[in-house]
C-alpha cells in the first residue's frame, strides 16, 4: 500500500469482483495483498512470543501454541499495524502492540471456552484448548499469554520509540483488556444470558468485549505511529465503529453461516438464549446497521490521506468477511 | 525505619521477646512498625484499584475485593516498597509496582484454588472465591486483577520516575509472572502431584512459583528507588534466598500449625503427594535450611546501610512466621 491514493498497486486482472464497483473491487484486492503482508510478519513474531526458553513446562508452551499459532483473522493486529501505518508509522513500530493484542484475544477465547463459561468444544475448526490440553492447562495457558502479552508489548516495540510513549499504549491495552473493559464485557455477557436487553444494552455490552480491544489497536497503533491528539481521536471513533459492525456482522455470520464455513458450532446465540443485533433487528436491518456503521468508520478518516486506505478496507472486511 | 542503623526506635518495654538477642528483638518490633506503617498505604491504595467505575459488572468488583481486600501478609508489596526504601527511594516510589504485585499474587490463588487446579475451599479462613461467586466469577476476577495490575503499575507510579525505569518494570512483572516465571512454576507443580522429585527439583519448582515474584518485588522496587547494577544483582541474590525460605517455612508450617492458625487447610501437601522440604529433609533439616537461607539473604545484603533493615527483618519474618 503506498503514500497515497494515486500510487494504489492495481487489481490483478483476474482478481475476483465482490459485487460492488471497479473501485471498491481495486480496493479489496490491495487489501488483500496488504493483510497477507502484514499477517506473514505477525504471525512470525507470534512463533517468538511462544518460544519455549527452556525444557521446563513443555506443555503449557504446546498448549500456548496450539491456540495462538491456529490461524484465525488476524483482524486486531492487522488493525494495530494499518493504524500506525496510516499516520505515518512503521510496521515494526506496531509489532510488539499487535502480538500482544493477538495473544490477549487469544486468552480471552481459550478462557472463554471454559466448561465454566461459554462451554465451547470447537474454535476455528478444532477442538478448543481443554478438549485437547485438560482445563487446568487451558487455565494456565490463557493466564501465560495474558501476562506475557505485555512483556511482548515492552520488549518487541522499538528502542527508537519514546518510552513514555510505550507506557501510554501498556496503560492503555492493560485498561481495554481489564475489568472495566473486556473482562467487564465478559461478565456482562453471562449475566445477560436469557435476560430481556435492549439494542442499548447489546451495544454497550459489545463496546466492552469487542469493541475496547478494537479500539486499543487502533489508539494505540497510531500512538506508536506518531498520531497527534485529534488523530487518536479519529481512531478511536473508527475504531468504535468497526469493533461494533464487527459484532453485527459476527452474529449474522452466526444465523446466516454454516458450522464448516466458521469453524465454530453456529446458532449457538439463539439456543443459549443470548440477545443478537438479528434477535433484535431482524436479519434485514442488521445487514443496514452494519453498513451505516461502515459509513461511520470511514467518515471519522475524513481528514485520514491514503495511508489510512488499509483501514477503510478492513472496516469493509469486518462487515463483508463470510467467517 | 531511620536512615542508619544508628537512629532505630527503641524497642517498646514490654515488646515480646522472641528468643533472640536484644539486638535481634529491637529490630523485630521495629518491623513490626514499619510493616503495619506501610501495609496501611499499600491496603489503602489496593481498596482504590478495585474501586468500581459505574454501575455495570458490579458482581466482578465484588469477587475482586473479596480476595484483594483480605487481609493476608501481603509480604510481596512490602518486600518491594522495602528494597525500594532501603537503595533511597520513597515508599510511593513502589506503591504501583507493590499493588501490582498483590493483585497479580491474589489472581494466582484465585485461579489455583479453582476445582480444575488444587480445588481448595479455604483461603485466609473464608470460603476461597469460586466458593462464593462461582467458577466463571472466579475465573474472570483472576483475569481481571492480573490485566489491571499492569494499568496500575503504570498509572500509580509516580510521573518523576523516568518512563523507561517504569517500562523496565512492567516487563520484569510480566517476566516474572507469565509462562516462565509463576505460571511455568504453577504447571510444573501441578504435573509433579504424586512423582518422585529430588531436592534440586523443588527448589527450581519454587524459584519459579514464589521466588520469581519475590525477585520482581526487590528488583523492580529497587530499581525504582534508583537502584544500580550492583544493587540490582544483590538485591535479586537477597530475593531469591528470602523466596525460597519463606517455601520452606510455608512447608512446614503445613506440617506443624493447625488449620485455624493458618486459615487455610494443613497437611495437604503430603495429602495430594505433593513433595515438601520436610517430607524430603526432615523436620529438622528443613528448619537449619530456612535458617541458612535467611544467612544467604543477609550476606546479600552486607554492603547496604541502616536503610536495609526492614529487609533484613523481613527475611526473618519469612522465615519465622506463624502463619
């Protein structure tokens, strides 16, 4: 992706249409490129995150794997390192944030799956870290990365960085992460099983699950890029959107996909009696909640030039994604 | 606690002899002040990090507090504001750093009491978390305490610190806490339950479950107090002695104090096939170990001044508790 929006790379000729004009398409297909990119160096530096040092505790480290290094979308530190791209970062300068947002999400999930919880026995199309590992090593598992993730987050941001600069993104991804941020999601979302919530209610619930990690990588990301005040600002507002049109479009992936195409059990909400943006709005409105908060997303980059492309594209990659 | 060996409080008339000297019993009563002086800030400020910030989760809060605000000895914040203290710094200096420690220490027993892990129903004589607020509640709180001690790590430690020392010490926490440090130390316990292990076994076991936590406190404290290299590596040497000791007195304490003192069940170890010193050494041998630890702790500590004394006194605490 380059400085701007004349030096777009084109479409590759054969590229596939989505369904929407050449622009969007031309659009899609740079994104493509770029995710692939970025996702090649996370995912290597993933493998890092994950190197045991010694032969002590050789399973907690295969357990750590197993989740971590299971593929998946990869959508918060592409988000992290688009973010810190479009104000005029580098890559690199965002690595150490999008690992440690990877692994946090990766724990949040193995956690999540817990008989004790959501009582999940299939993730990305295998079985879940306690089918395979035992609960008490997907605990400690989930516990490893979580508290590794901001060793990562110190040690693999660049030196050249301003310190107190790293300390804003730790501060900020330990309080999206947190007990007034995801963790707070969470429990909201157990207590809500088989209540009556409102859109309200669904949309603050979603602020804090999805939405806090969504916004830490994208603030964040543009800290560590060199973003100025009214930039973070802007990200947090795209941010907002995205994390929430995310959730729109997961839960009709839940109603509208199959078991196959997610690689998780689907229809999953509504037996559990879990309030859904489909539940509340119907299919129809939902697929027009989710493209008004698209519109959200890319209004807040108004002033964004077209280093800040990679980031419209995703925001449509949340919403149009078919896993 | 004066700035030289020289200017100590006299000891209270009637303060309690404990079978030492006079000089040993002076320093004991001065301890005793100095850790109820700096237990009250530390209890004051941890009330503060589990403060609600609105209405939602309220129940997450709850659990929170039920296992930060119980009391314990809480010897790891002590120990960080000590070295801290003792190379010149402030007690605030390390107010964050030993909040921080505390909340990552009640979330290990918060996770390790769970019925997937030692399944324990007593902890500081009450019901241990799960036992009150649920498997899930207990899960999350742990989480909860261990990502929110980074955000108060960074936010409570003072802006005169230079951001790269702060920096410094949340990658040492998070080396010290995650999956090679506690929770490898955490997965190796759980797989030896009911194996034969030798002596050089347990004490890497416990270097890695309770030494390295004791090893951040002091060098982390110490390094926010403006501690150098050489301080840093004596401090590191007292810590690992002073962590290792106070497993030794905890083994034994198992053996020979009753569950009332210890308001937590005894005997268990033995019970669950764990190995302990005792059950390896003797009684006896165990008790001239702890006593040649705490020697190790003090000959680590000779080139520091009066300052040091509540160090000092704290490695004979570790060793001569109670409970």
């Amino acid at each position: 992706m380059g400085n701007s929006r004349t030096n777009r790379i084109d479409p590759e000729p054969d590229a596939p249409l989505t369904g929407h004009d050449a622009a969007d398409s031309s659009s899609t297909v740079d994104f493509e490129q770029y995710r692939a990119a970025r996702i090649t160096i996370i995912e290597e530096a993933l493998g890092k995150c994950v190197s045991e040092p010694d032969g002590a505790a050789a399973r907690l480290f295969e357990s750590m794997r197993y989740s971590l290094l299971a593929g998946g979308k990869r959508i918060r530190p592409v988000l992290a390192i688009a973010a810190c791209e479009a104000v005029g970062g580098g890559p690199r300068d965002a690595l150490g944030l999008a690992c440690a947002l990877e692994m946090i999400h990766t724990y949040s999930m193995i956690h999540d799956d817990l008989p004790c919880m959501d009582d999940d026995d299939l993730r990305r199309g295998k079985p879940t870290n306690h089918k395979v590992f035992g609960e008490a090593f997907a605990t400690l598992a989930g516990d490893g990365l979580l508290t590794d993730a901001f060793a990562v987050l110190v040690n693999m941001t660049p030196v050249g960085i301003a310190p107190a600069t790293t300390l804003d993104a730790v501060a900020g991804v330990a309080r999206a992460a947190g007990s007034a941020g995801m963790v707070a999601g969470q429990v909201i979302d157990l207590l809500g099983e088989g209540r009556a919530i409102d859109i309200a209610d669904l949309e603050a619930l979603h602020g804090l699950k999805t939405g806090a990690l969504f916004v830490a990588a994208a603030v964040e990301g543009g800290r560590l890029g060199g973003a100025g005040a009214a930039q973070l600002r802007a990200l947090e507002a795209y941010a907002r959107a995205v994390g929430l049109a995310f959730q729109v479009a997961d839960d009709l992936l839940d109603v509208e996909a199959s078991t196959e195409q997610l690689g998780k059990r689907t229809h999953k909400d509504s037996e559990r009696g879990k309030a859904t943006y489909p539940g509340l709005l119907g299919v129809a409105q939902s697929h027009r909640l989710a493209r008004s908060l698209l519109d959200r997303a890319n209004q807040a980059l108004l002033s964004f030039d077209g280093r800040a492309d990679p980031l419209r594209a995703l925001a449509r990659f949340a919403v149009e994604r078919t896993r």
